[in-house]
C-alpha cells in the first residue's frame, strides 16, 4: 500500500480525493498497489467534514510520518507552496504539483533537489489541466528536437473569445460573464486577462523543450483586454479567429523567442478550432512533424485526474523514467525574449483613409477592410519592432492605431 | 552503451537507423547512454550499402548476442515478424514493433511473453504513426475509466476525402493520386480503402482501452468505396465533413461495440478539421473529459521517432512502467460486435420524391435535398439494425439507395 498527503484542500485538491475514491479499483490495478491518502495538510477548519481525521495544519506531521511516500501539493502560489515542496522533497518524498507559479518560478531548483534525493518532482496538471502535454513532449518526442511550441494555454480568454466572436460581446459583457460561470477571478482577473497564467505555463513549456529554466517574467506578454469584437468579426472574415497564443520558438542558431500575444490563426491550423474553455498545444519536432494535445484545460476533475496519473506514476517508477524530464538552472536575463522574426501583421487604423494608410505603411500593405472610417490592412514580412515604429509614426501623424495583430504563419 | 538490432530495412526500419543518428546526442541524454545499433536483418542483398557490415540474414545471429537488449521490429505483416518477436522477447530482448497487423492479432500472447520473460514489448508507432497516442492513454490518462475513442487513424483515406471534398475529384481519381503519391498501394488498395488498416488499430487501442483482446475480423468495417463526391458536397452543406472513424464504445453494463464506417462529423468537432494524411484520435475518460490526440499519420521519420522514443523508453525503465500497458488475453468472437445504440443517420435516395422518402422512412425525417430526383435526409434515432430494414423495404419498392452515413454525436 502505498501512503500520500494532500497539501491544500481546495478544487483540485479535494478532486484528487474523489478521483482516487472513484476510481480506486483501476488505479490500484495501475499502481500495483492501493493508494491511500493518510493527511490533509490545509490550515482552514475542516472539523465538520466527512474526513476531518484527515486533516492537519502543520506540514511537520506528514513529513516525520515515514509511512508517507509521496506527497501532492495543490495549494497554489508560492507561499508556503514553495517552502512545502522543498522540505517534502529533501525529506525524500515524491512531490506532484497542480502548480504553474511554483514550477514556472523555482522548477530547476526542484527538480534537482528532486535528482539529488532520488525522487520523482511531477507536474503535469501545471499545463493545459487534465490534457497530457507534458508527459508526451519529453517521452514521447524523446527522439525528436523540439523546435516549437504554440498553445491555448488559458481557457478562460479562450472561452471570452469564443463569446465574442459567436455572440457579439464585447470584452466587458464576456469577462463578467467568465466571473460569473468561476472562469475568472472576481476581483483581479488579470492573472487570465492579461496573459499572467499563459506566461507561466509557456515558461514551464519552454524550459521543458529547451533544456533550461526561463523566467515568466523575461517573457514578452500581452493579453485580451484589446482585442475588440470589430476585430474578431474582420479576422472571420478572412478566415482566420483570435486566439491567445503562448509560444517559444528556438531558431538553428540556439537562440530562443518566447511569447504570450493574441495572434490571428488560419482557419486550416488546429488551433483555430479550439474553442471555449478548451486547450491545444502544438508541437513540432524536428522528426515528427506538428503534432496537437487537445483537451479540457481546467476543471476539478480533469485537472485532479491529472495529477493522480503522475503519483501512479511516480509510485510506480520512482525516479528512472524521469532524467529526461529535466532542465538546468539559469538566471533571469535583463529585458524580454525579443522577436526579432519577420511576420505578417493585421493592422487597424480608427480614423484613416487607404491613401493615408499606404502612405504611413507603404504602398505595398493588403487592405482588408475601410468602413466605418477605418483603414484595416495586412503588413507582411515585418518584425515587431518595425511595426512599432510604424505605429508610431502614425500615432505622430494623429492617426489612431486600433489594435494590430500578429498573423500565425501557415 | 545499449546495442540494439533492427529487423527489416525497409521505410520505417531505415528510418530508426536515421533517427538514431541524426539525434545521436539528445537520445544519449535521454537514455542515460549511447543507443548503437549492431544488426540489421533483412533477406535482400545490401551488400553494396554503406552500412553493409551491418547487415544478416539470420535472425540468430542477432539472438545469440548476448550484448542485444534491445531488438526493433519493422518488417510488416505475420510472418516471419511473429516467430522473431516472440523468440527475441522469449530470449529475454525487449521488443519495440511498428507492426499493426502483428499487435492486433498477437498483442495479448505477446505481452503475456514480455511480461513473463520481465522484458518491455511497445507498440506506439503501431497507431498514429509518430503521433503520441498509446503512451498518453494508458500513462497520462492512468486515473480514468475509458469509455470511448473515435479517430481517423488512416492517413491515405483522409487524404483521399480531403481530395474529394476541396477538389470534387471522384473515388478513383482520388485514389490514383493517392497510389501516384505512394499513400496507397498500387497492386491492391484495400487495406486503407476498405478500412482494414483502421480496423487493426482500432482493435489496438480498444484492447488497451477496455483490458481484453479484440480481434479485427470483429470489427464491423466498412470502407470509403461507397463515399461519393455528392455525399461529401452535401456534408459539406450541412456544416458537416465525411470521415473514416474507427471507434470502440464501452456501456455502462460493460458491453462493447466498435467499428469502422465512415460517418459525418459535424464542424464543431474536432475530428472534423482533420484534414490530408492527418491522424487524430479523441479519448473520452470519465474524469477528464475528451481529449484528442493529432499528428501526422505516416511517413518514414516521424514513424522511426515514435519507434526509437520507445527504445528509450525500454532501455531506461524496463518492464517496470510497462505493467498499465497490459491486456488479457481472449478468444475471437463469432460474428460481430454490433452496435445497438440508435443514432442519426443521412440517408440518400437515388430515385425518389420526398413524397415518397417520407412514406418509406416516416413523415419526421429531416429532408435535406431533392434536387436531380434524390431525395436526401436525416432520420434521428435509430439503430443499425432498423436503418437496414427501412432501406431493404425501400429497395423492394424498388427505390435505389445511394448511400447511408452515421451522424457522429455532436
């Protein structure tokens, strides 16, 4: 029999309760042994509930309790998230985590400690929830070199966006409407809004593709808030949907571009099929060609269900399986992971006629759209900060730039 | 240093020599050590080939070599790839096998053998080419029951439909192109075009999936001979795109259905946007919803980095992960496996009105064109079985039916 501890009882820590419960038999079958949670580490009151034996508030308990193999953290953010998962794992359990900040932020370190002591740091439900994403791209692809990765990340702006685009509803209407469903925070949904969450999943992503640690706050990050519901109609109209998309690329030369941006995607790629609170990673390795994880991105139970893979995997193998799942330490760099590649661009002007906007951007622009006074166009083969430059000198000019948008290439 | 064999050089075998070289130091990485191969065993005469020296003819050569703890086996067909599996996994080698035909029929005896002998018998490239599709379920998806899976897992009848539907090109014309393209073979198509391919890999996963032996010969199937260019174009009209699906259903009560037919798969879905030699696969677990597997389906290297990923996979672990990747033996049925579910299905009539189509079929189906004298509609809910009564009476009324198609649930 094997022994665990949950550390945090909230949504996904009491799925991975039910999962292991509900599907007990199976998992048993899998591990080759039964699972047992023996603690509940939360340090709310939980004495009126049906498992309050379970439960305890100090994390000293469950790490002097030598009958406990493995630990699952599902508190969430750094602290005392952190400090738990250092100690467990120094203490020489397996620790599986749900938790992208922790991981996005400390995961060489963790991962090291985890190689030094001979145990297993897992974290698969950290992206794309109950999707497997992770597993795949280091076992898997173990024979390919990942060149790529582009993904929905964050179903919460997925499920705004796809809102906008079937029912007309602008960024406010479709947010509160988020809230409402628990998609989003009600206080500061900027951790979805703004890109914060997809910035640290393609951190995660990236590390793991790229074999060292990059810093979500080293990424170039832009979210949803601008996107306006005129220019998801515009981009249907050529075939193409807004997404939010969270992507690295490594170019032959070694170096690496990493992103968070809403971007229009071609009706033909994958991802632009992907639609409400729904995830897809793209990957593209160097053998294999593009291959596509697609599923659920939240959720108590996909997300739970995740995660209890990982401990039957961590019971099962201990740490051999996973010197492939690995990057090495790095420091943070100064500024962003610039792009410095060329790529085309849909550009909206609130107030210019097409003369005036092939003037400002060059003759040779591909003019999608001049209703309503507005001067709408695709710019290829541009770098970002070209296009910046162009922006602002129309901004000079006293031309209002609208929103532009990076094209995904096909 | 791990020394390995291939078995059979033909696209696949010489595509994991590639591999291996090409990715030299990233697999080295990952396998904790440099993967050599010592032998490869084909009957043709490669004495003029640069790695000549590599070259038997006698499978115990490689079996007598102590220092071979690995054999990869990508010849095709029964004979001879059964009797050197099984001697290479009875002599304690761990096997990796691109070979559907040989996993479909032999997969149970031969994991029983691995697992006896404590040895590793994978079969990823089996399905989906180097798409990740085996490991993911039966790792990732470790804490779920599996009710359902429904892919396109034969690349050359996707890409033929993708034909007909962008280019109305006809059955035969589609298939030439195929067969020019090398996708299909030239002397005898059928094995894509009559979905024997699809009717072997669905057998696979379903065995994996549900944990007992489903042969093949059960299998329902019907290939895409019958899927003319008006059925795609009417498809198309419907919001809905013609694909070949091989799919397995457990009830709640434990019975099984599977089969291969082509179906309609509304626009929503994912399968639906599957377009060329693409492969996708969609896994409905009952903790984490669907997820869908997508990737190329074929070709020489992405196959090779699926085979050599299980390589690895054996040379690090062992058996030891490999305990969930495991079904029970069982008998061949008599018959078929059947599928008693009611379901929608299009119905088009060469001769008739929809005077007629209604009194043959019921006043409520859902009439979706009359034109050229066809009558085309819906009819909800019903079985198979009660589909083929109603087209036998139509028949001896003496109406034609051009086709019937299976709605894929929304």
């Amino acid at each position: 029999m094997a022994t665990i501890a949950i550390l945090g009882y909230g949504t996904v820590g009491s799925g991975v309760l039910e999962v292991l419960r509900r599907n007990a038999a199976s998992i048993e079958r899998r591990a080759g042994q039964p699972v047992t949670v023996k603690y509940i580490c939360d340090i709310r009151d939980f004495s009126s509930h049906p498992d309050a034996a379970l439960f305890v508030n100090n994390i000293d308990v469950i790490l002097s309790d030598p009958e406990v193999t493995a630990v699952v953290e599902t508190i969430g953010g750094l602290k005392p998230a952190y400090f738990y998962v250092k100690s467990a794992l120094e203490s020489g359990r397996h620790v599986v985590t749900s938790n992208k900040e922790l991981v996005a932020t400390h995961g060489a370190e963790l991962l090291a400690i985890a190689r030094r002591r001979g145990v297993c740091f897992l974290f698969e439900a950290s992206v794309g929830g109950g999707t497997p994403i992770i597993t795949p791209m280091h076992q898997c692809m173990a024979a390919n070199v990942i060149s790529e990765i582009a993904g929905i990340v964050n179903g919460t702006t997925n499920f705004m966006l796809t809102k906008m685009a079937r029912e007309n509803m602008d960024f406010g209407a479709a947010l509160k409407l988020a809230q409402s469903l628990g998609y989003a925070e009600t206080i500061d949904p900027s951790a979805d809004v703004d890109g914060i969450d997809a910035q640290r999943k393609i951190s995660i992503l990236a590390s793991l593709a790229f074999g060292r640690h990059f810093f979500p706050q080293n990424v170039p990050t832009r979210g949803i808030r601008d996107v306006s519901v005129k220019d998801i109609a515009l981009a249907a109209r050529q075939g193409a949907a807004v997404r939010l998309i969270a992507w690295a690329r490594r170019g032959d030369d070694g170096s690496v571009a990493l992103a968070v941006e809403p971007m229009l995607i071609p009706r033909e790629n994958q991802l632009a099929g992907v639609e409400d609170v729904f995830n897809a990673v793209l990957v593209k390795g160097d053998m294999l060609g593009d291959v596509v994880f697609y599923g659920k991105g939240a959720g108590k139970l996909p997300t739970a269900s995740a995660v209890v893979a990982d401990v039957i995997d961590a019971l099962k193998n201990g740490v051999k399986i996973h010197d492939s799942l690995f990057w090495q330490e790095s420091a943070p760099i100064e500024g962003l992971y610039g792009d410095s590649t060329p790529a085309d661009h849909y550009v909206r002007l609130e107030n210019a006629t097409e003369a005036v906007a092939k003037d400002l951007f060059g003759q040779q622009i591909e003019m999608l759209d001049t209703s309503d006074g507005e001067a709408v166009f695709t710019l290829r083969g541009v770098t970002s900060g070209r296009l910046a430059e162009l922006c602002a000198k129309a901004r000079a000019a006293g031309v209002r730039v609208g929103n532009t948008l990076k094209w995904m290439a096909e």
